[in-house]
C-alpha cells in the first residue's frame, strides 16, 4: 500500500519512518511538512493511506482532511488525544498517540492491510480491551476505553452500549462485536448479551441449569444452559 507521512516536525517523521520499514506492505512514496504540500501530493500521487499529524503550524490536519474530496484511508498520530472525536467523525481509519508504539502501529497495519485484501470497511480486528474506542449516537461522540463498558445488548440491528451513565445505540450486530471480543472479558451471555465479567457483582444458579447475573450496577442477565457450561469451562481453575 502505498503512503505518505504528513508531520512538520522531522524527528517525527523519521522515527514514523524508521518504524514503518518494519512493514514489507508500506511503501513510503511521499513526506510532507505542511497541509498544503500534503493536499497537492495527495492529489498528485493517489496514495492509499496517510499518517497525518494534526497540530501543525498554519492548516491544521482536521481541516486538511475537510478539504480533501476523493481521501485516502487517514491515521491520525498525534501527541494529543483531545482531538480524537473530532477525527473519527471525519471518517479516521485510526488514531495514534506519540510516541507511536510498535504493537500499536501493527494492528494498524494489519487493519489496513485487510481492508486492502477485499476486506472492506467492516473491521473484524481483535479488540484489546484497554484499546480505545468511538462511539456516536445521533449528534453525541465518546472516546473511551473498551474496558469501561459494562454491557452490550441487541436492539434489532442495533447494539445498546452501557457505560458510566450512557447507553447509547450503535448500528453494529453483537455477532459482530462478539467475534471482535476477547471472551475472557466478553462473554456472550445469551443471544441479546455480551457482559465484561469484570462488571458481574454476583452469580446464582438459576432455571434449567442457566445461571443468573447480577451486574454491579443491578441489572440482572440470565444465562442459557449452554451459555452457562460455556462460562464455567471459562472460569475454572
């Protein structure tokens, strides 16, 4: 795939550099120190990906991204997470933090690289759960990390989201979300429930051989006999 790497700071795009010649997928075709030598290379060269800092002297990354029509896939990688909102509504295909960690920059890759396979937009990467994520529901953004979300529930074609005081929609399918999951903290409790175990305050046998959960904040989700067998194998010593 090729790409470009568009920082006004040098180091920083020597060290991006430096760490992407690990990638035998990644061709570097361009660097670029401004917005607006990164517009007309990006309109020159076609590039399949951009790693675009956001801070930098004059236009802005975000407002380099605006502007653009026909856009690359965009990684923003930056020192400063304030912006990430912002850069998952103008369709970011990632967002990095300086310094940008080789683990990190992998999973990056292997996104990009799938996507470029016929994968398509739809992201079935395993999820880490102190990775962070995105979520909108109508004009409402967060970013917040996996591990801070407590329950998913099936809606139809949408997932509710539960988290401190917010539950918002997704138009996601827990099929989806379960195979993007780690099990040993995201357990699909039932056709309609994936709970984080580390939220589950206490657990009874219930109906039929199935369990009955009882989440830290209340709420109560039962567990199917099969589901039940399944956490059991799961959690035993």
């Amino acid at each position: 795939m090729k790409a470009i790497i568009i920082d006004d700071e040098r180091l920083a795009r020597q060290e991006l550099k430096s760490l992407l010649a690990e990638f035998k997928e990644v061709e570097i075709i361009a660097e670029c120190a401004s917005a607006a030598d990164a517009k007309q290379k990006i309109e020159e060269l076609k590039p399949d990906v951009i790693f675009l800092d956001i801070n930098m002297p004059g236009k802005s990354g975000l407002e380099l991204v605006e502007e653009i029509s026909a856009l690359p896939d965009v990684v923003f990688v930056t020192a400063y997470d304030e912006h990430a909102i912002k850069a998952f509504e103008l369709n970011a295909f990632d967002y990095l933090l300086k310094p940008v960690q080789p683990q990190r920059l992998a999973e990056t890759i292997k996104k990009l690289s799938l996507k470029e396979g016929g994968g398509g937009r739809e992201n079935t990467s395993l999820l880490n759960e102190h990775d962070q994520v995105f979520i909108k529901d109508g004009e409402k953004c967060w970013f917040i990390k996996l591990n801070d979300i407590r329950l998913f529930e099936s809606e139809g074609n949408y997932v509710r989201v539960y988290f401190e005081a917010n539950k918002p929609l997704i138009l996601r399918s827990l099929n989806n979300l379960e195979q993007r999951l780690n099990e040993k903290t995201f357990f699909r409790a039932s056709r309609k429930h994936i709970v984080n175990l580390n939220y589950i305050g206490s657990i009874e046998t219930w109906f039929n051989g199935g369990l009955m959960v009882k989440m830290k904040d209340g709420r109560e989700i039962e567990i199917s006999r099969r589901q039940a067998v399944k956490l059991k194998e799961l959690m035993s010593l």
